[in-house]
C-alpha cells in the first residue's frame, strides 16, 4: 500500500559529510507508528557505457537525532528506484539526507511495510517435537556434554582444542561508538563463536563474560543496510546464527538487558533475510531458503530464544519438520542431489546441520534415515586424477565438496570411509576454518578408512533420480588404469540448477573421455538457458521439432528434453503434475555376490522428459569389465527413439575435449596425462554406414549440423571442446542406434566385435562376453534360440526380459537351469561354453523337456 510520495527539485552535491549541513530535510508524516520502507527515486548524472565498471553510490539518512545510517541509492542493478530499507518511523518526525556526488534526488517514497503473510496451517502448527528447558540446547544437550568434552583431547581433536583454547584466551579488541554503525565483521563472529564454545566446555567465566559484552557490543552497532548484492543473506544470516549461539551457550552469564539485547537483535536482521520474516516468501525445499537461512540460522534462533518467544520456533519446525522432511524422505530414496555436485554439497550440508540440531537437542534422528545415504554421491562421482563427474552447475573451482558436508556425513553415519575420504580431501587441514564444528561432531574413535576397496564397484542410485555409476577399479591415482562410466535417466526433474539431462552419459579413462561441456558463469544468463542447461551442452539424443514452443528466457531449440526451472514443493506434486516427470527406470542390475562386478546394466523409458515430440524413447547402457590391463572396459549404449512425425531430425550426440579422428569405421577420443594416454574407440553398428552421416566439429564451428552454440570467454577446455554427431540420412519416425565403446591403452587397437540381429534382439560377441538384448523398447516374452560357437567358455549376459521365471537348456540336455528374473532387474547371467541354447520362459526340471 503506498501512502505518501515526498519530491524535491533537483538537488546534487560533492560528498555526504555529515559534518556539513544535510542536502535535504524532510518533515515527513505517517498514520501510525509502525515499520515502514523507504524508496529513493534519483537522477544518475553520468553516462553508462556497456561494458564500464559502475560505481555504487551510497546517501547518509537519518531520522530526527537517531544515529545516522548508509544507504544505497543508485549501482549497477539499480540505477534508481532503491529500497533503503525498512524503518521504524512514528506519526511525524524530521528525515535528513546527505547525498553522494553526482547523485540528484527526485522523490522519497514510504509504504507500509507489510510483514509476509502465514499460511494458516503454520500458524496453528503445535510441533512435535520442542526444545527442552534445560540448556545447553544447540549442538549440545545436558546428556551428551559429557561426551564431547571426553573428546577434545583426544587423537585429531587435541590439536584443535589446543588452537581453540589459545584463541578463546587471547582477548579480542573491539572498538566501537554507538552513534556509528559498523558493516559485518566475519572475524569478529568467528572468534566469538570459539570463546563462547570455550566457555561452554570449561566454565571460563572470564572468556565467556567477554564474549557476552562482544556480541551485545557489535550487535548494538551493526548495519546491513539495504545492501542486497552477493547473497549478502548469508552474512546476516551468520550474525543471527553467532547471536543465538551465544544466547544459548552463555545464557547462565546473560543478564534480562542482555538476553533482550540479542532477541531484539536477531529479530531486527530477521525480515532482512532472503526469505523474509516470518519466514514463509520462499520455498524451503530448494533454492537459497533450503541453504543456511532456515536450516542453521533461523532454527538456531527459534531454538535458543524459545522460552522467550515460542512462535519463531512454531514457523521453523513446520517449515522443517512439515516442508523439508518429506520432500527430502522422498527425494533421497536416490541417495544423489537433485541440485548436482557443487550446489547439492553446499545444500545439503546446510540440511545436515538442521538434522545435526534437531538430533543433539532431542536425541532422536528426526530425519528419515535415508539422509545419511547421500555420502556415497560424494564418494562414487569421484574420479582416479582428483576431479569428478559433472552434475549441474558447477561453481566450485576444484570439483572438491564441501569439506563440512563430509564431516557432517561421516559423524552421522559413523562411516570410517567417509571419513578416509575427508581426511584424503585435506578435511583435517581445512578443519581450522572451523574448529568448533570439528570438535563437535568429530568421534576420535573412528578411525579414517581410506581405501575404497570395501566399496561396491557399481551402484544403482534408485528411481527417484534414475542412474547409475560402474567402475573397473578405485585406485584413486593419477597413473590408475580404471575406467569410470556414468549413466542418467528416469526419474523427476526439480528445476533450479538440475541440467536437462535425461539419458545423458559420461567415461573417464586415464582424463576425461566423453564429457558434458559449459561453465558456469552466472544464473539465467542467455548462455547458462540456452547452452550450459541444456540438453546440447551433454551427451544424448536430440530431437529437432521445429514448432516446439520455447521455455521462457531462452531463444534456442536446441532438440533436447524439456527445459524445467520449477521447482517442485511436496512428493505429491512432483509424482503427480506430469511437468516434472523425466522418465522410469526399466532395469539396473550388476552381477552379484562380487563386489567387482563383470557386467553393469541399465535401461530407462525417457520419453515423458521430451514433450509429445518423441511417441516413445529407450536408453540401455551396458558396462563391461573386461579384466585386463590394455582393454579395461567396453560400454554397449542403445537407443530406439518413435518421434511423433516423421520429418523431425534425430541426432546422436557426445562431446570431448581433444580433436577426435577417424580410424576406418571407427571415432577415437583421447585424453591422457603423466606419460599414459586412454583411447575410446567408438564403434558405430546402427544405422549401418550407409544409412548414416556422422559429423566432427567444434564447438566454436557456427557451420556445424546442430547450428552455432553460445559461446564464452574461458580458458577453460568445458568452455570449448568438440562433439561427435551422428544422424540418419533419412527421417523416420522410428531410428535405431547402436554403439560399442572400448577404453584401451596407449596404441593398444580395440578387440573385433561380432554383432547380429534377430528377432527383435541384438547379440553383441566381444572377447569372452556375449550380450543379448531388447534392440527396442519391447521386453523379450517369447522363447529363443542363442548360439556359441566357440569352444571357450563365456560370460553371457540376457537383459531386458519379462519378469518371472525363465529356463535355459543346451541341445545336449546337459544344461537346465532356471533363473527367476527379477522385476526392474530383467537379467539373466550365466557362463558356459560352445552350445545352442534354448531360453524359453517358465521353469523345467526335467533335461529335455
């Protein structure tokens, strides 16, 4: 509701000294007591040229004899218009302004500032769950602060302790005037935080007296202002977080003053906060509100001033305990980030701290179990030279996750792997940045592991976000041998900084073989909607209709599957509104009881994540561990793709970042280092030659079939690279593609590769392993015949058949062996010699018969 505009005349001046009378003063009246925020209208008297640095130009307010404040009036976002903020203003008083040079003022303008509306389910919420009356509460309760003073002296803890006394003894110099503000001082809470947590585990009244007049101190002084550039959320955030920290772990040394002080404080900078107070402007599940702003700070705050003021609280645990619990229950049944590598690690840290919080105040893991899975994402998209799959955007400038995410991880699984994998990403090292959640949550006793040999060489991340991850090894060495191969498909899609992705793969062997290419620059760019996010930056089909409506902020049809940035909020939602269906998992299954499985493989129905252009859609991915040094892995991948017409064109498409070159019928891609080179032959067997064209360019070639992309100024090779397109050289509704992958040393040259296809099936002979499979999206239902003609013995693999029970005989009757194929499995594997053999559905146990 706007209820009053002041103007003036254009007014300017050189500075904003407020020894020098105020440029403009305002009698400004207003109905009613009340908060109320300020907008500022100006004249920029300069000329903004593309590309030029602009400057942030900043006035001095104050109102009647309060002490005066900095506000932002004109930047590079905003060159007017600006949200000073919001102020407690009475019926009438005197606002004084200073201005900045070469600013002219036009207008203030003052609205009621009205506070973010709470649904009612929230605000009748009685959780389930309350803090207790005893303290401490956050991080520590009074049964288990025995537990963690055990711990500070011993093993990996000692030291730190150490670091932690001397610096909670050291007296820190504050100097302040109350008539000035002060911006945020990330130090200052930093040792604060330390001499509170000191006197929490030893009873140091002197240190914890300190830190009790530091933090009424600076708080009493501190200013945000309106400055809103650079997630500045996260920094108000932290205040409110030491603030409550220090409500809590001191609150035997607060006097009523000072216990006042640091509510009225907190709640000052809570409507500052991204998601606005009360807490309800944006959706807990994803985004920055599923970062520290409820999951730390405002639940650290509700927790702490509780008995003060219960309804903080009431809003926190429902949006936890309500919004986030459910949605995360339901997500991590895929024990992957939806958000990716980068961001998923730093989201989901921050959740981990409110499942950390809720379990040291209660005792009880208010979570659903499945949270402490997500460790092995960490673990799995972890790559031999240090680095690591890519999945979504990645901002992190050494593909390394958040060291707190791990630490958090491993103490609440208990798991000595993750640890081992902390401990070998320098976690103990970087522990000093932050030594009180080291204390807290490190167990001494659990001794790192870490060789990840224990671990399965494959994983089925589940149907929630469909995928899979297969490896001949886990030597984590530079000079390893291990091929690593990834696989996407089925499952939902979340938006935000999920890419489009459904199908997509990715190899590494001795560097990165088949990769996703883009750098992630900055949010909703025109090169982030059109190329990084989208399905032409991976490696899949695309599917070029030329009517396609376009998703909003992007001007490229790029043939690639649906382009999403909503985000679901509940399990419902997202199981139900078709937008957010990518496609269903058919089959994941790895030969069992062996922790080195032979073979590793998937299928996903992906035709829900391309809009109505594609009738149907299949994507298999079968991995091989071949068991030798020259030829570690081979990678069958199949696509069988009905569009809705004919005249839509079909691309198959990968991306690497060396030039690839031609070698008779086959593409090879190489990357290598420290001496070794890993080659991947790729070996095209449908469409046949004859029926197919396939194309070799970069990236920056604007000539190339798929059209020019955006491109970037990088170094970076994600930023350039090169991509292999292959298509049918006439459109039909249906198309068919299938490629053998080998990975080989140096100029070791790839094994011959005998392929057949009969009957609706592909038989795919290499070395000593034979795939039969599905050559569409149909399951095998009826009996069929399967020959080895070769005297040695085989590991034959049959995928994609009908679930129940399943029978194999040789023509000899000496062979009858009956297999239950197990749904979303559709398996069956087995070794034998030379034979004809007859697979026929049902059971017999008669030879013969």
């Amino acid at each position: 509701m706007k209820l009053l505009t002041l103007k003036e005349g254009v007014n300017e001046r050189v500075s904003n000294d407020t020894e020098t009378d105020p440029d403009i003063i305002y009698k400004i009246t207003v109905p009613e007591n009340g908060q109320y925020n300020l907008f500022a209208d100006v004249v920029r008297h300069e000329e903004i040229k593309s590309g030029m640095k602009v400057e942030t130009r900043l006035a001095k307010l104050q109102i009647d004899n309060q002490r005066v404040t900095r506000r932002i009036v004109s930047n590079l976002h905003e060159y007017t218009g600006h949200n000073l903020g919001i102020f407690n203003l009475k019926p009438e008083q005197e606002l004084k302004i200073w201005l900045p040079e070469g600013i002219s003022f036009q207008a203030i303008r003052i609205e009621k500032y009205i506070p973010f509306e709470v649904p009612t389910e929230a605000a009748n919420y009685v959780p389930a769950v309350t803090p207790s009356v005893d303290r401490p509460r956050l991080w520590v309760n009074k049964d288990n602060l025995s537990e963690i003073k055990a711990r500070l002296t011993k093993g990996e803890n000692l030291p730190l302790w150490q670091e932690v006394e001397k610096k909670a003894k050291e007296p820190y110099p504050f100097k302040f005037d109350i008539r000035k503000e002060i911006f945020h001082q990330d130090k200052l809470e930093d040792i604060a935080i330390i001499k509170a947590f000191y006197y929490l585990m030893t009873g140091d009244r002197t240190v914890g007296n300190e830190v009790v007049r530091l933090m009424t101190n600076y708080l009493s002084v501190l200013e945000f202002g309106n400055v809103r550039y650079g997630d500045i959320t996260r920094e108000i955030g932290k205040s409110i977080y030491t603030a409550a920290i220090t409500y809590d772990w001191c609150y035997n040394l607060l006097s009523e003053n000072d216990k006042q002080v640091l509510y009225d404080n907190m709640m000052r900078l809570a409507p500052e906060m991204e998601i606005g107070w009360p807490p309800f402007k944006e959706n807990v599940v994803n985004g920055h509100a599923n970062e520290a702003q409820v999951n730390r700070d405002f639940l650290t705050m509700s927790i702490a001033i509780y008995d003060k003021d219960p309804e903080p609280y009431r809003y926190i645990s429902y949006l936890l305990l309500e919004k986030l619990l459910p949605m995360r229950a339901f997500e991590y049944q895929s024990p992957r980030h939806n958000q990716g590598f980068d961001y998923g690690a730093y989201r989901h840290g921050w959740e981990m701290h409110a499942a950390w919080l809720f379990y040291r105040m209660t005792g009880v893991r208010i979570f659903n179990d499945n949270i402490a899975d997500l460790r092995k994402y960490w673990l799995y998209m972890r790559l031999p030279d240090g680095l690591r799959f890519y999945d979504g955007d990645k901002f992190g400038a050494t593909h390394v996750a958040f060291p707190e995410t791990l630490l958090l991880d491993y103490a609440y699984a208990n798991d000595p792997v993750t640890k081992g994998e902390f401990e070998r990403r320098g976690g103990f090292k970087r522990a000093i940045d932050n030594p009180v959640l080291f204390l807290l949550l490190n167990n001494p006793d659990l001794k790192p592991d870490t060789c990840l040999d224990s671990l399965p060489q494959s994983i089925d991340f589940g149907p929630v976000l469909g995928s899979m991850i297969a490896r001949t090894g886990w030597n984590m060495d530079k000079t390893s041998n291990d091929v690593v191969a990834e696989i996407r498909g089925g499952g939902y899609h979340f938006g935000n900084h999920q890419h489009a992705n459904a199908g997509s793969f990715q190899i590494y062997y001795r560097g990165p073989q088949i990769v996703n290419l883009g750098v992630y620059m900055a949010y909703g760019t025109p090169y982030d909607f059109n190329f990084y996010k989208r399905s032409v930056s991976h490696n899949m089909m695309l599917v070029k209709d030329p009517d396609e409506k376009l998703a909003p902020r992007t001007n490229m049809n790029d043939g690639g599957s649906r382009f999403n940035q909503k985000t679901p909020r509940t399990p419902y939602e997202v199981q139900n509104d078709p937008w957010f269906d990518y496609g269903t998992v058919l089959s994941t299954d790895f030969e069992e009881n062996t922790q080195k499985p032979s073979y590793s493989y998937f299928k996903a129905d992906l035709t829900a994540a391309y809009y109505s252009k594609v009738s149907n859609y299949t994507r298999s991915f079968c991995f091989l561990n071949l068991n030798r040094e020259d030829i570690p892995a081979a990678v069958i991948l199949a696509d069988d793709m009905i569009t809705s017409k004919e005249n839509f064109e079909k691309y198959w498409k990968i991306n690497t970042f060396n030039e690839p070159v031609r070698s008779g019928s086959n593409i090879v891609l190489h990357n290598g280092s420290n001496g070794f080179t890993g080659n991947t032959y790729i070996n095209m067997l449908l469409p046949l030659p004859e029926n197919r064209e396939i194309e070799i360019s970069s990236l920056k070639d604007s000539s190339t079939v798929l059209g020019p992309q955006y491109q970037i100024k990088s170094t970076r090779p994600e930023a350039g690279g090169y991509q292999v397109v292959a298509y049918p050289k006439e459109n039909k509704k249906q198309n068919r593609f299938l490629t053998v992958f080998q990975m080989t040393a140096d100029d070791t040259k790839p094994l011959p590769v005998d392929f057949s296809e009969k009957d609706g099936k592909y038989i795919i002979r290499l070395q000593d392993r034979i795939v039969c499979m599905s050559s569409g999206y149909e399951q095998i239902q009826k009996p069929f015949t399967l020959t080895v003609d070769q005297d040695s013995e085989f590991q034959i693999l049959i995928a994609d058949l009908k679930p129940g029970f399943w029978n194999i005989q040789d023509e000899k009757n000496k062979i009858n062996l009956n297999f239950k194929v197990k749904v979303g499995k559709n398996t069956i594997f087995f070794k034998s010699g030379k034979g004809k053999y007859t697979i026929t559905p049902g059971r017999s146990y008669e030879f013969g018969k």
